[in-house]
C-alpha cells in the first residue's frame, strides 16, 4: 500500500510538470504612456508692475559768462519710485521678439 501511495504521489507530480505554463501565456498589459512634459511657449501679452526707493546725492557748480565758477550746493533727494509695463512677446523657434512700452 505504501508503494502504491508513493507511486500515485509521483504520477501526479510528473502529470503536474507536464502541464503546459500557464503564467508565460498571460497576456502583457499595456504600459501608461509617458508623461511628456510641456514645451513652455513666450508667446503672448503680459503687463506687470514695479517698486522701489531712491535716493541721490548732487553737487553742482555753473560757470557764469565772465568763466568764474559760481557754486550752487549740494542737494540730496530721496523718495519712492514706481513704474509698470506691459508687451506682448511672440516666440519663433529658440528666439523671442517683442514690443514693450
């Protein structure tokens, strides 16, 4: 009885090893694409807007008409300072051309 189990257990090994693969015929999934990244384009209008301080610091002298140098002082000044812009840009290959005012 022993000998039968053993050859039974054998049979049914070899039976399983004759068996086609089942895992090498599963079908591929597809991958994801690739995620490509945008190409950033200039193209376009823009306004914008700026800031600031200043300050200066001037000394002036003027020559009168008989040549003698006549003094005027010096003066400093500071204050703030701002500014805007606006434009638009147009992009043709790697060169970018644009008006800004």
């Amino acid at each position: 009885m022993k000998n039968f189990l053993l050859a039974t257990v054998g049979l049914v090994a070899m039976a399983g090893m004759a068996a086609p693969a089942s895992a090498a015929d599963m079908a591929v999934k597809a991958a994801p694409p690739p995620i490509v990244a945008p190409i950033y384009n200039w193209t376009g209008f823009y306004i914008g807007a700026n800031g600031g301080w200043g300050q200066s610091h001037s000394c002036v002298d003027f020559l009168n008409a008989t040549g003698v140098a006549v003094a005027q002082g010096c003066r400093d000044r500071s204050g703030g300072l701002f500014g805007g812009q606006l434009g638009y840009r147009w992009q043709s290959s790697q060169w970018v051309f644009g008006l800004e005012a």
